[in-house]
C-alpha cells in the first residue's frame, strides 16, 4: 500500500503548473521520499504543504518545492520540541 501512495505522489509532484516537466530525476524521488517520511506517509499531507508553496512560488523548480516543504515541517518539528 505504501508503494502505491509514494508512485501517486510522485505522480502528483511531476505536475507542476504552466511548465512541462522532465521525467522525475533521482534526488527530486529523495527529497519526496523524504518528506513522505516527515508526514508518516500521508501524500494528501505532503501535497497540500506542495500546494500552498507552489501557490505562493509558482516558477520555481520541483526540487525547491520539495526542499521548502522539508524546511517547513523541520521548523514547526523545531518549534513543537523547543
């Protein structure tokens, strides 16, 4: 079941609006892999923390979308330790 939820959410992130998109690379699976770890697998979780970044960014890159969803949950995970 896992597997199926990781292939649907990389299928969700290699759709990025108004720009097409190259096949996945290696490090951009890593990083959603990595933050499918950060939400316990919850890809409705990850892609709405993509969602709202991409709302707010809408030209950057795959990766950086990834990468400030990570930054993100670190932080609140920092704060909610602190």
């Amino acid at each position: 079941m896992t597997s199926s939820k990781n292939h649907d959410f990389n299928h969700c992130l290699s759709v990025q609006p108004r720009n097409k998109c190259p096949a996945i690379s290696q490090a951009t699976q890593e990083l959603a892999l990595e933050l499918l770890a950060l939400v316990n697998d919850d890809s409705t979780q990850a892609m709405g923390i993509i969602k709202q970044i991409m709302y707010y960014n809408p030209d950057k890159s795959l990766d950086w979308y990834c990468e400030q969803a990570i930054k993100k949950l670190n932080r609140q995970n920092y704060c909610i330790a602190s």
